[in-house]
C-alpha cells in the first residue's frame, strides 16, 4: 500500500478566464471544483494509476466533510484525523488565452498538541501496511515546522520509505531528517540550497547539496521533466529525465502528477531511470486536464516512449 498524507487539505476551485485582468468583471468559462492538496492531488493520480493508497492527513468543519465527501465519490481511500477548526478552501485562475495561472491559497486552519498527537499515531498505525509514504504540502499553523522531520524519523525507523514534497523550513527540516526522495521544483530547490540555477553544472551542485543535506535521493522537477540525483555512494549517479512539452489545458498540479507517477512506479519495483520517466509522463499528461491529480492511464504509457533519460551534463570548469 502507499500511503499519502496532507497535512494542510482544501477544497481547489479551478476557473478559467479568457482575458483574465486584475480589478476588472469576468466570466469564467469553466470551472472545477475538488478535494485539494499536494497529499490529495497524489491520492487522486494514484488511484487513477490503479495502485493501491490511503489518503490521510487533517480535516476540519464542513469543508472537512465536503473533502472526504468528494473523495469518496472518487473511489480514493481514506483516514483522516479530524481537527476543530476549518479545512480551507483555495482558488487557481487560469487565463485560456494566455496560459497564465493565478493561484490564491488560504493559510489554512491551526491545530492542536493533541490533534498533531492524534495524527501521528494514525500515522504509526496506517504506516503498519505501507510500504511507500508521501508527505506532501504546507504544514498548518501550530504544527511545527519540525513536524515532517519527526514523521519521516518515525517512518524510517518502521521501514517505510517516504518521499517528500514541501517547501521552506518544513522542507529543510525533512530533507535533514533522512527522507528517502525529496522532489522540489526548481525555485524551492534553489531556496533550500541557497543559490540561483544557470545550467548543467548549478543543478547538479543543487542535486548534490541536496543529498549532502541529508536527503537519501533528490529530484528537481522542471517543466520540461527532472534532474534527479540517485543511488547512493560509488553508486550516485545525477540524471537528467525530459520530454516535449504539451499545449497545456492547465498546469495546476502537474508536479503533484510527476510525484503520483514516480511512486506508483517505485512501488512496482521499477528502476531510479523507469520511475523518474514514468513521473515525466505522468506530469506531461496531467497537463491536458483541468483540475489538479488528473491523469489518463492509457494516455501516460502512450508518452512515456517519448520521455528521455541520460546523465546530466555538466559543462567542464575553465
């Protein structure tokens, strides 16, 4: 089983807006509305993949129930730990025309000691039969920024590989704490290692801070695939994993898509090379779909003969 954990879940509503001005009227032409988070949109690929996943995490208030109520209706797998306060609700607005996409994310509801408490031994007691486990998105406020460190520690020690997919301090915190991949994109990754990326020679100093950071593997996800830093030791090898990119429907979630598609493949047993391209393929197609976690199964093997995979190229100092 995987298991998939948002700490900080939502309602996603996704509209599409020809034109789309700030202080100015519009109509959208179309809409989505969905159960969210990094966790979430992993679940949602997941299931659609046809691997098996439990989807947990916290949720709160009516917009609690609503998540759990949409995600039912998606045949995805569930055992939250209920909060007191409210699960919140987030807006993507994306610009047909354009392809531009504007993103506004509550903070999200604060929990308890206790309810923190009540989630990491949901956790213990899930992870039990889990053999991969993703800990994705922001924490909430009162979690700690530490939260994802102790989880993964937890995790490690019960034999459980985690990937994780955050940001900021939440991330760091994992990152140190051993997680066995970590997948930020190309901003965050630059944020955590402290430098701007320019080529072949940046990423791969990036990837390999990353490692020397503590993670077990790393993976920078771009819109055109990954660069990715696996094995370990004599063993490490740094790839560079890309595909054509597709006229996007909508990118929201895509690299929610890429994390789905490298687990279920790593799941499976497949190679650091076979689950970098699935992921690629994943992302790839999650693009053609409106709403964030949405992949065709069919579509993904279709594009995975068109994903590429060779050594990173790293341009020779002067």
């Amino acid at each position: 089983m995987i298991l998939t954990v948002t700490l900080n879940a939502a309602i996603d509503r996704t509209v599409a807006v020809p034109n789309f001005r700030l202080a100015r009227r519009h109509r959208a032409v179309e809409s989505r509305t969905v159960a969210g988070g990094k966790g979430i949109n992993v679940a949602r690929a997941l299931t659609l993949l046809g691997r098996p996943v439990i989807a947990a995490g916290f949720v709160g208030g009516p917009t609690g129930t609503r998540v759990l109520e949409q995600l039912r209706e998606e045949s995805v797998l569930t055992d939250f730990t209920r909060i007191a306060a409210e699960t919140r609700i987030n807006l993507a607005v994306i610009d047909p025309t354009s392809g531009d996409q504007t993103e506004i994310n509550e903070r999200g509801p604060a929990v308890s000691p206790e309810e923190v408490k009540q989630l990491f031994e949901r956790i213990g007691y899930l992870s039990s039969g889990a053999k991969i486990c993703v800990l994705a998105g922001s924490l909430p406020p009162g979690a700690g920024d530490d939260l994802y460190a102790r989880l993964i520690a937890d995790l490690s020690r019960r034999g459980v590989a985690v990937v994780l997919d955050a940001e900021g301090e939440a991330m760091l915190e994992g990152v140190r704490a051993g997680a066995s991949m970590v997948t930020p994109n190309e901003r965050e990754a630059e944020e955590l290692v402290g430098q701007e990326f320019s080529d072949g020679s940046d990423l791969a100093t990036g990837l390999n801070e990353l490692v020397r950071l503590g993670a077990v593997e790393a993976a920078i996800t771009r819109p055109e695939g990954c660069v990715a830093a696996v094995g370990e030791g004599a063993e490490r090898r740094l790839l560079e994993v890309h595909t054509e990119p597709l006229e996007p429907v909508s990118t929201v979630g895509s690299g929610d898509a890429f994390l789905a598609g490298y687990v279920a493949a790593r799941y499976e047993g497949r190679s650091a090379e076979d689950c970098l391209a699935y992921g690629v393929a994943c992302g790839a197609e999650s693009t053609q779909h409106f709403g964030a976690g949405t992949v065709d199964r069919n579509q993904v093997e279709r594009l995975l003969g068109e994903v590429a995979v060779h050594d990173l190229e790293v341009p020779a100092e002067v």
